[in-house]
C-alpha cells in the first residue's frame, strides 16, 4: 500500500474525511493512519472534517479561492477577494472575502485567511459566476457587477448619498479603475436592485458611473 500515491488523485480539491477513510481503508486504523500522514506533513486540515494534500503528494494543490467555497458554505467569492481577481482595484489581496446565506464566519488557517459574510436571499444569489481555474477546479465566484454590490452592501457605513460621494469611494477609496467601471453592465446592476439591501447607494452608485 502506498497512501501517497493514492492521494495523489485528490490533489487538487478539498477532501472530506470520509473519502480519506475510504483512500486508507486496507489500514488497521484509518483514522490513525489519517492522523499520521498529517503529522508528517502529507495532509493539510483546513477544518474539522475537511483537508487537502500539501505540495509533498503533488504541487498542484487547491487554489485559495477553491478552498474558500470548501471551507464554508453555501458560499461565492466576493468583495475585495473578487474584486481584484477582476481588475477592479489595484491592490493584491491576501484574505479571500467570501459571502454566505449562513452566519458571518472566519478562519485563520495555515493554508491563509477566508472571511465570510452573511447576505440575504433572494439578493444572495444574484450575479455569481461558475469560473474554471483549472481542468478539476471549478469556483464559484461573483461577477464583477455584483462584487461591488456587494462591497457597497457589506461594509458599515457606507451609505451613498450623491454622485460626489459615490465618485470618492469608488475613485479614492477603492482606487478603483475608471475603464474597468465604465465597462460594468449597469442594465444588469439596476435589474437587482428590488432584492438590493442598501438600494438607495446603489442606485447612486450606477448613476455615477453613466457619468464617468
């Protein structure tokens, strides 16, 4: 028996503890031999229940942002997370920002730091995109669209008022780029904002942007 090999087939993805008690199941004690391997360094527990291979079985192991719709869910990624991803704002993110229908959450973990926020539905489920990072990797990630929605409606104290103000945070707060956000599909913005929280902000926020 060779585990190493063995779980070499599940590097790329997250994997639950039951399919690792399956992978090991010609041991005496699988669990012990689960326990073992991640002592040694060959498994990463990302949570209770949840582990993925490290670099030792194979280089290619889950993308951050693949880990993050793992670790807790239901879940996109969003906020500053997506928003870089997409080109939106200028600064590289070391936390991967998700949303969930579930209560706010967050971990710190070896592998990085995922934060999640709580987000109602029907709202929730608007603007996510299915995104292929790799042949086995599939995330589910905002739109660029509803990323900054939902930056807009997850961060406290943001209310936009007037054009001026909504200009301020998306040009100097956000640094955001001007050619990026000329190019939103403002049609669909304003499709969502009956199930919007903070509608008032976005709407202002798209009347802003017709006028760059």
């Amino acid at each position: 028996m060779n585990p190493i090999l063995d779980l070499a087939a599940y590097s790329e993805i997250p994997i639950p503890t039951q399919v690792l008690l399956d992978v090991l199941k010609d041991y005496r004690r699988p669990y012990d031999k689960l326990m073992e391997l991640v002592q040694q360094g060959y498994l990463v527990q990302l949570r209770k229940g949840l582990y993925h291979t490290s670099g030792l079985v194979n280089p290619k192991i889950p993308e951050p942002f693949c880990i993050a719709n793992h670790l807790y869910g239901p879940s996109y990624v969003s906020q500053e997370a997506a928003l870089s991803y997409w080109g939106l704002i200028p600064e590289r993110v070391y936390t991967v920002s998700s949303v969930t229908t579930n209560s706010s959450k967050e971990y710190r973990i070896p592998t990085g730091t995922f934060t999640y926020t709580h987000l109602p539905s029907p709202y929730y489920s608007l603007g996510i995109q299915s995104l292929a990072l790799t042949p086995r990797q599939t995330i589910l990630i905002a739109s660029p669209e509803k990323a900054l929605c939902d930056k807009i409606v997850t961060t406290s104290g943001v209310n936009l008022r007037s054009r001026k103000q909504a200009i301020a945070f998306l040009l100097e707060d956000l640094r955001m780029d001007v050619e990026r956000l000329q190019g939103l599909d403002l049609r669909e913005l304003t499709s969502w904002l009956p199930s919007c929280p903070k509608k008032n902000s976005i709407q202002v926020m798209i009347n802003a942007i017709e006028d760059l």
